[in-house]
C-alpha cells in the first residue's frame, strides 16, 4: 500500500493512494498514520480490504498539500557513510561499524515544503536518501532477517544537511543535521510487503534540472537488516521511528572545489524507485 497524509501543515489526514492512482480518504477508518496505526495489523487489513473492496472514497488532490507521510514521529536515526561510493568521494575509510546521529523529529517537512538555508550557511548540501519506517518494537536484535520483519514500509527522506556546522564547528554532527526543515519525507509510505528487496532500489537526485546523484542501495555498506539490527542493540527503536539509511556519491561536498552548495532560489528533485518523488524551492531563513 501506498499510505500518505494530505492538507495543511498539522492538520494532514490520512490517505492511500491507489493502484490506479487516485487519492482515496482514510480517515472513516483510522485517525492518522504514524505508529499506532503501523504496529495494528488487525487495522492495517482493514484498511487494505477496504481497499480491494474499493470502498473508499475519492479525495480531489487539486491543490491539495503532501505531508510527511508518518505523523507524531518519535525519533529520526540516520546513518553516516553508508554507501561505498559515497565515502570514497568524500576521502573517508569505510566504517568498520555504522556511524549513528539523530535528527530531530521538527526537521521532518512535506516532501514539497519549501526548505530553508539557514542564516550564515555557505555549505548547504543535498543527500537522497531511503527511510526505513519501524513498525514493531526494535530492542536488541539478533539478525537482520529480524530487522527487515520490524520494518513497517519505505519512504523518500532527503537528508539535508550544512557541511561547515557539520564538519567546521567542532562537536558532533547535530549541528549540521538539525537546522529547520532539513528532513522532508514522502510522499508514500510504501508497506515493506510491496518493497521485495530493499538493496535493489535506485535513487536519483537533481539540482536546478541537473542530475547530481544517480546511485543505488547495493552500494550500501551495512544493508538495512543489519542497520536496524545494529541500532536496535544501542537504543529500543518504536513503530512510527524513521531511520534514514545514508546517501550515494554525489554530493554537494564530494565534487571539487568550487563545491556548488545550495542557494537561496535552487530547486532541488529527489526519487527513488518505487516509493515516489520530492521537490523542493530553497529560500533563505
């Protein structure tokens, strides 16, 4: 299934989008998507025979908002250097063991809202990314087979990121990861059951119609199993958690110098196969 949420900003309601594509309204069976709904299997069918039934009700998308497709998100994990390619454009060695940050859950933006350049920023960069949507209580796994069975669904993240807070400040990563807006998600939220192999997805990303990422998920180094895995044994990850899974080559940060970071007026469009398309207008804060 194809789950969303639509309308303005705190006020979505849920939706499903169909096999033929059209917008149908969810919210005479449940009150919004986000972890309640996706640990209840028992509403999840009902929606999905509803669905088959095709007794849902169209929704007129004209004008209509795309909201994060996840509501009331407890927590964003994100994980570092996670493609081959990717740690090889920046100069980096290949992590031995993933390399774990957290962004807040106020970054997440629709995947169409305006992304903002943060006053004093020179090097906002750009990342596609897949986003892994928890959907069963994730406490000290012992495989990765167990891993892929706590994942709900898939979506598009776009892991905005600053490279002088990141890299130049001092300290973690945080302050680069954090700045308002910096993790729109969706449009869908794809259900794992029509997402076969997570590793065999592509990602692209253009900037200012020129494509500067065009990568795949086999390039990952830890896979997403192992990635919710290996989180889960450091911290308890609960349905309605989003973990970001890292980024290809490609780069703001990886191309030589000049480094063309984002501005005020680019446009940027993301996708990955199957799970949808973004595109945001940066503005300045």
């Amino acid at each position: 299934m194809k789950l969303l949420r639509v309308g303005a900003a705190g006020a979505e309601r849920p939706a499903l989008l169909d096999a033929g594509g059209t917008l149908r309204d969810l919210s005479g069976l449940v009150t919004d998507i986000d972890g309640t709904l996706l640990a209840d299997d028992e509403a999840l069918g009902r929606i999905r025979s509803a669905a088959d039934a095709g007794e849902l009700p169209a929704l007129d998308a004209t004008g209509l908002r795309t909201g994060p497709p996840v509501g009331r998100i407890g927590k964003i994990v994100c994980i570092g250097l996670n493609y081959h390619d990717h740690a090889r454009e920046t100069g980096a060695e290949p992590p031995a063991e993933p390399v774990v940050f957290l962004k807040a859950p106020d970054t997440v933006v629709g995947p169409h809202d305006t992304v903002l350049v943060p006053r004093g920023s020179v090097k906002t960069d750009w990342e596609v990314e897949l986003a892994v949507v928890i959907g069963r209580t994730a406490r000290c796994l012992e495989s990765a087979d167990e891993g892929l069975a706590h994942v709900a669904g898939y979506a598009v993240a776009h892991d905005v990121s600053e490279r002088e807070f990141q890299i130049e400040r001092g300290g973690t990563w945080d302050k680069g990861k954090n700045c308002e807006t910096f993790n729109p998600l969706g449009p869908w939220l794809v259900t794992a059951d029509e997402v076969p192999d997570p590793q065999d997805l592509a990602l692209r990303l253009w900037v200012n119609g020129e494509l500067k990422q065009d990568g795949t998920t086999a390039e990952q180094i830890f896979p997403v199993g192992e990635v919710v895995r290996y989180v889960s044994r450091f911290m308890t990850l609960y349905p309605g958690d989003v973990v970001n899974t890292g980024t290809p080559a490609g780069v703001a940060l990886g191309h030589p110098e000049p480094r063309p970071f984002l501005r005020a007026g680019d446009v940027v469009e993301l996708e990955i196969e199957g799970l949808g398309r973004q595109r945001q207008v940066f503005e300045d804060a």
